[in-house]
C-alpha cells in the first residue's frame, strides 16, 4: 500500500482531516470512548474531565506504553484537545469534529514547537488516522513501513513555508 500524505502546515500546526459517512456522535465515540479508541490507537483510563490527566496505551508503539496526558478541553460531540509531554517532546492536539448532511470530519491539529520534526511527526499521525479510518471501516490496520519514511519527503518539503 502506497498511502498519500494529506496533512499541511500551517504555521506551526500541522493540520490533517479525514472524512466519515456517520453521524458526528458515533465519529466522536470512535474518538472519545476507551473501547473505541483501544481498536486504532490505545486504550485510555481516567476521567476525562477538562484539566484532568487520563492515561493513554500506545497500543500500536512498540512496548505499548502507557502515558500521561491532560484533558484541554472536552466539547462533546465536537472537541477534544490534549496534551502530553514526553521523550520526543511536548505534544498539543486539538481535534475537532463538523457534520454536514451525514457527512462527518475530523479535522486534526498538532500545535508543534517548531517544525523541525515534522517530517518524523507528520507521518504517524497519517499512519494513525488511517488506522482509525480502517478500524471504522472493520478492515486491517495499515502497516507503519507505508507511512515512514515514504512520506518523510512530502512533510520535509512544507517547513518554512
């Protein structure tokens, strides 16, 4: 498989969106919910109330460690931001959901550091809203070799601009 990078910079944040044919409640699950988000991205515990700290199971990272994040913000059915910092950095999501006519999508927002390492950045979060896109979809998850470092170049090419 061949994916096509879609994400952009804008400034400082990486921008990426996917679309559902589903109702904004059940896209906001698949995004919100333990048992839902455990099928593309990890499992999470905790209460997931704003300023709050849940943590998350990188099910599909090496080791599948767990991590701290904070709850931003949570808007049901249309916003959820969290943040972390880690070994790689501090990281600050910001996803946002809009419905048109049964038509839901997901427009996905890192507000980076600096762009730096999106070229390395860029790439897993294809790699894992498409894994979302298959698990909604009850097909495979995508393989990460597709995502890294095909898609290196394309997010490489966008810093500065």
């Amino acid at each position: 498989m061949s994916p096509t990078p879609t994400g952009r910079l804008f400034g400082d944040d990486l921008v990426l969106t996917r679309t559902f044919r589903a109702p904004i409640d059940d896209v906001w699950a698949s995004i919100s919910e333990p048992e839902r988000t455990a099928r593309w991205f990890g499992t999470w515990k905790g209460d997931a109330a704003p300023g709050n700290s849940v943590q998350v199971q990188m099910a599909l990272e090496e080791g599948a460690p767990w991590m701290d994040m904070t709850v931003d913000a949570c808007e049901p059915p249309r916003r959820l931001a969290l943040s972390a910092v880690d070994d790689y950095g501090a990281w600050h999501l910001d996803l946002t959901l809009t419905e048109t006519g049964g038509v839901t999508e997901l427009r996905f927002t890192q507000h980076l550091t600096g762009q730096e390492n999106v070229a390395e950045v860029g790439p897993g979060w294809e790699f894992y809203l498409d894994a979302l896109v298959a698990a909604r979809e009850d097909r495979p998850l995508p393989e990460f070799g597709d995502y890294f470092p095909a898609m290196k170049e394309y997010y490489e090419a966008q810093r500065g601009q």
